[in-house]
C-alpha cells in the first residue's frame, strides 16, 4: 500500500490519500486525542506534537499542522507512519465507529487566482458534474445555489466535486464575509440540505455540453482535444475552484472554442492561461501549430 500525499490550497492542510476508500459516507473530525477514542490511527497521530486536527473522509486522512513545522519537513515521515501503522494491522476506525463523533461537515476557504472568487471546499462529496450558477432564477436544480444567492454580495455560483466557488460583487471584501459564508455552508450541509437535485439537474438543458453525449459523433479532431481537456486542463483548473467545457472546433479556421466557469470565469490570468498553456499543449499534443484557442463565455 502506497499512500500519496496531495497539497491543498490551504497551507496548513495536507491529504494523504489511500488507494481504497476507508470509510464509506461518513466524514469524522478529531480535535484532540480524547475526541479520537475510536480511531486508534488518529490518536498516534496526536503523539506528534504538530498535529492539530485530523480528519477522516472517503478515501484519505487530511491533517492540519500547527505553525511550528513546515509540512514540506515531516510529510514524508507522516506518509511513512500512516504505511506503516496499516502494514502492521493498525485499525483506522473502530468498528463502533457509529458511535464516533461525526464531523459532519468540514468547510474551509482557499484563494483562487481570481481575486472575486473563493472556493470553498467540504468534506464530503457534493456532486458528480459540474454545475454554474449566474443568478437566482438558474438554481432549480440546487437549494444551496439559491440560498446562496439570498446574500446581496453572491454575483456566481460553481459547485463541482465536493467544492463551491462564490463568485462575488465589488461591494464586498473577503475579509468581511469569508467567515459567513464558510459558516453557512457548514451548517446547510450538517443540516441535511441538498447542494445538487439530481432529478432537475439531469433535466437541465445548460449543463448538456458537460456531458458531451454527442462524443461519438465527433470529428477525429474535437475528440482528442476533449480528451485533452478532460485528462490535463480539468484537473489543474479544477484545483484552483474552476472549470473548463469543450464547445466546439472548426477546422478550417483550427479554432477551438472552450467555456470557462467557476473562478475561471472573468479571472485576469485566464487569457494568459489559454494562450500560453492550454493553446500551447494543443499545438504540441496535436501538431498543429495553427490551433488558436478561446474562450466563449455566456
């Protein structure tokens, strides 16, 4: 068994993924070494004296450092001990693990390239696509969405995977409703609220080119630069709270024509980053230097 280690945007936060699921639906946030009674993994984490909170979701453990260390000196060792403890037989979760604490939810808050957007990442999984909100009236598909829209300072929505990306007006700065925000989401999703309806979100007509059914159908061309997009562009600009959609490409011209969303979305870096990465990685991975990418916003 090999555990990977995997950055967030958070710098105190860092996950160290297992190749199978350990726990199934449930998300556990431990504060101290009395709260992880009943996971035996967690508590010989606390022995080390940088651990300040350990959680437990899906398939990783996240750990998050006090300031004394670097994450970059002990992650190595931690991903070590975590292999170790598992080899040896260790238990992760009791098997009264129903009578744990339950975190329900863990939010927090990590900066986009976008100075308007923050994306909000939770500790369980939200949706399977992804869906954009612009305004209150295309939230059908998702209470949260709405909800979010009731605050005056909320210009766009974004959720994808187990994140939001808010979009906001100028009227209002993070400092001043980051907080809010961040708790409000928590205390939706503890409370049993929905982020996605799936019955209105199958059904929604604007979220059909996310799921490009028409796939087959393409030009040999379209195809590759979907799958392109889909295996290293999504992934990059998934880690920064946004998203990218193929929407078409004309042969004649060797334009291809992509929609942003999310932090993407109106972000000042993102013409640079059309031009100098993804139009660039098209050129190389096609070859075809002719290509020219942009981006088709509604």
């Amino acid at each position: 068994m090999k555990i990977i280690i995997k950055e967030t945007q958070n710098p105190t936060i860092l996950k160290f993924e297992f190749p199978d699921f350990i726990t199934q639906n449930e998300n556990f946030e431990f504060k101290n070494i009395d709260e992880a009674k009943n996971s035996p993994l967690a508590q010989q984490l606390f022995y080390l004296p940088f651990v300040k909170t350990v959680y437990i979701s899906g398939n990783f453990i996240a750990i998050e450092r006090f300031s004394i260390v670097d994450w970059n000196d002990v992650k190595d060792a931690v991903a070590e001990q975590i292999e170790e403890y598992v080899k040896s037989g260790g238990k992760i979760l009791l098997e009264v693990a129903s009578n744990m604490k339950k975190s329900a939810v863990t939010v927090y808050g990590e900066t986009t390239p976008n100075p308007t957007t923050l994306k909000f990442v939770v500790s369980r999984r939200l949706t399977e696509n992804a869906f954009e909100f612009k305004n209150i009236d295309e939230t059908k598909a998702s209470p949260l969405a709405k909800e979010l829209f009731q605050f005056p300072f909320v210009k766009e929505v974004f959720i994808d995977e187990n994140y939001i990306s808010v979009t906001k007006y100028d009227v209002a700065s993070w400092d001043e409703i980051t907080i809010e925000i961040r708790t409000f989401i928590k205390e939706y999703i503890e409370n049993g609220g929905i982020a996605i309806e799936e019955t209105f979100a199958e059904a929604d007509t604007k979220q059909e080119k996310q799921q490009i059914k028409n796939f087959d159908n393409l030009d040999t061309t379209s195809q590759q630069i979907i799958n392109i997009l889909e295996e290293y562009v999504k992934p990059a600009v998934a880690a920064d709270g946004g998203n990218i959609l193929f929407d078409s490409y004309d042969e004649d011209s060797k334009r291809v024509r992509v929609i942003l969303q999310g932090s993407c979305n109106g972000c000042p870096s993102s013409t640079f980053t059309l031009k100098n990465g993804i139009e660039n990685m098209l050129k190389d991975m096609l070859n075809d230097q002719a290509i020219v990418v942009e981006a088709v916003n509604p």
